[in-house]
C-alpha cells in the first residue's frame, strides 16, 4: 500500500503540479520521459488528493472529539 509522507506544502504540491505538467508538454521529450513525467505527475496528484483527504478526516475526528 502507497503511503504518503508529508516533506511540502500543498502549495508547493501544486507548483510541483503545474511544473511537471509543463514539462511534460514539451516536444522535444522523448516517449519515455513523457512517460515517466507523467506518471510522476498522476503521484502527485494522488498525494494531494490523499492528503486532503487525511487533513479532512483529521478535521472531522477533531470536531468529533471536542
């Protein structure tokens, strides 16, 4: 199972987003690359996803508990 591990910002996740998504428009890219990029990217995004997911429930369990 995938764990994620907090190191950035969810504003910093979202600079890493939109870089690697530029990136991996670029033509002049390799297939491969393209590739890898992209699946580093879809990671990304499934990290942001899960920890706001986490940051949420965290929240929920806060409010629930008080």
């Amino acid at each position: 199972m995938a764990r994620s591990v907090r190191l950035y910002s969810p504003a910093q996740f979202e600079e890493v987003k939109t870089l690697v998504g530029l990136l991996a428009k670029q033509s002049d890219l390799q297939t491969a690359d393209r590739d890898r990029l992209n699946v580093f990217l879809q990671d990304v995004r499934l990290t942001v996803r899960e920890d706001r997911r986490r940051a949420a429930g965290a929240a929920r369990l806060r409010m629930a508990s008080s």
